[in-house]
C-alpha cells in the first residue's frame, strides 16, 4: 500500500500528487519532487550505456530512513512515483510493478477521455478511485 | 468486419461537416485554411491519445529512427491495417512516409480524377502523425502530397531546439 502517488508531466510539474493525509503533506511534495532527480539520471543514463531494451519501470529509486520511493516512466515521458513505507517490508517488486501497471492503464484512460487537455491537472474520479485503492487505508 | 468502414465513413463526414460549417460564415478567403487546421487539430489530440495507448507495453525508443519505423509499422497497422510502404530519410530530421494505397483515399478515385478535393482528407492524417510524434517527444512539422491517387506521402521535418 503506498503512501503517497505523484503523476508528474512531461516538463517536470505535477498533474496529479496523493498523500495519506495524516502525515505532512508538504514532506512528501518535498520527496517527489527530490526524486525527479534520480528519474532524469536513470532515464539519460541508460541512453549512453549499451542501446538495448530499456523497461519502463525504474525500480527503487532511492530508499530514505521511512520510506521506499519507486519510479516508472511513460513512452511520453510522463513519470508515475510511488512512495511506500519502509516498515511494510511484505511488498515485493511485482505488486509494486502491478500497481504501475494498473496506474499506466488509468492514465492512457484519462489521455484518451476527450473533455481532458495534456497538460491539465488530472481531474477525473476514475482516476480518484484507481489511486484510492493503491493508498494506505487512513484511520 | 465493418471496422474499417465506419471510420472511413465518419472522416467523411466529419471534413464534409467542417467545410459545411464553414461556408455559412461569410469569409471565403480563409476557408479553406480554417478549414484544413481544424480538421489538423483534431487528428493532433487524437494522435496524442492513440500513442499513450499504443506505446503502453513498448520499451523506450532509441533514437528517431526507431520511433519512425515504430509509427511506419505498429501505428499505421493498427489504424489503417497496413504499414507505410516506404519511409525514406535524409538523416537530418526529416522523413518521407509513402503509404501506395492509403485507406482514405482508395475510394475516391485510381488515377487523376479529384485530385484537388485530396488534401481536405489528408488534413486529419497529418494531425494524427504530428500528435503522435509531440506525445513521444519531437515536435515536427508533417505535410502531404498527393500526384496519383491513392499513393500519398507525408512529409515529417523534426523541428530541432
């Protein structure tokens, strides 16, 4: 269960960021917008080294003392970044690639729903309810 | 079955609408340029679209050259049920795609006949090829051209930053 979603855009700002709310909203911003950084060297990185298949998913981009920070990026560079608790250790890599995946197929949805424009903030409660069950259930 | 039709039959009637709409405004001038960008427009968002749904289970391209052969091959296929027949290229942004029988135009004529009224119905396949290439990246310029139907060629220029 993830603690925090961001769905970060082509030019690096946010059409869609998530966090449970219990915690500082702000210090998670912060995270993201952190490993933007991290996003940009795997996906320029790759592009010197061998020319072979490169995935979309990026794996673990950087663990902090709290918290796991995944990454994954779209064909149309568009980044999805997930932020999990470090405590819940019972995650493994394929529900995080999972909920990627489920996450990818949300958004081409939204891409594709003609009322929304590229570039706007992501409005639509399909896309609300998708996130939904991905997040930690708040108490 | 019918697949191929019904989209055959809605472009019509979506450039035949547009036109319609056009000449009850009094301009006649700027008809046909109005005309042709909005039809453009569409295919531009409808690109867009298509390419976030196609590229989902691909990996990263490597360079131009591979996105254009991706767009030749996978995109046209999917749309129109057959590859470009021909993609030549100079090597510096830009790219010539010829399709010999493109699927719009194999029903209006087999040689000289309505060549003038072709371009109206290559607005919207412009659009679709430019949206695609924005939503992987490249912005471009793409135009066609038609000298014997139903062989077209749409040309890409990469716009380099």
């Amino acid at each position: 269960m993830a603690v925090c979603i961001a769905v970060i855009a082509k030019e690096n700002y946010p059409l869609y960021i998530r966090s449970v709310p219990t915690q500082g909203e702000l210090k998670f911003h912060y995270t993201v917008h952190t490993s933007l950084d991290v996003v940009e060297e795997k996906i320029s990185g790759v592009g010197k080294a061998l020319a072979d298949q490169r995935e979309l998913y990026l794996g673990l981009l950087y663990p902090t003392e709290d918290y796991k920070v995944y990454g994954y990026v779209t064909n149309s560079k568009v980044k999805f970044v997930i932020v999990v608790d470090s405590s819940n250790t019972s995650l493994r890599d394929n529900e995080i690639r999972s909920m990627f995946r489920k996450l990818h197929n949300s958004f081409t949805d939204v891409m594709c729903n003609p009322f929304y424009n590229p570039g706007d903030p992501i409005q639509s409660k399909a896309f609300d309810s998708i996130v939904s069950t991905m997040m930690v259930q708040a108490c | 079955m019918a697949d191929d039709a019904l989209f055959e039959f809605l472009h019509m009637e979506i450039v035949a609408l547009v036109y319609k709409e056009q000449a009850t405004r009094e301009d006649i001038d700027k008809e046909r340029v109005t005309c042709v960008s909005t039809l453009e427009a569409m295919g531009f968002r409808v690109g867009q679209g298509l390419i976030e749904r196609f590229t989902k289970d691909c990996p990263t391209f490597k360079d131009d050259l591979d996105l254009m052969k991706f767009l030749c091959k996978d995109f046209w296929s999917t749309i129109f049920k057959k590859q470009i027949d021909n993609l030549r290229t100079n090597h510096q942004g830009t790219y010539v795609l010829q399709d010999n029988t493109f699927a719009l135009l194999t029903q209006f004529s087999s040689g000289k006949q309505y060549l003038e009224e072709a371009p109206k119905y290559l607005a919207f396949s412009c659009g679709l090829i430019r949206g695609a290439l924005s939503n992987l990246g490249l912005e471009s310029v793409v135009t066609a051209e038609v000298s014997l139907m139903p062989s077209c060629k749409f040309q890409v220029v990469i716009q380099k930053l």
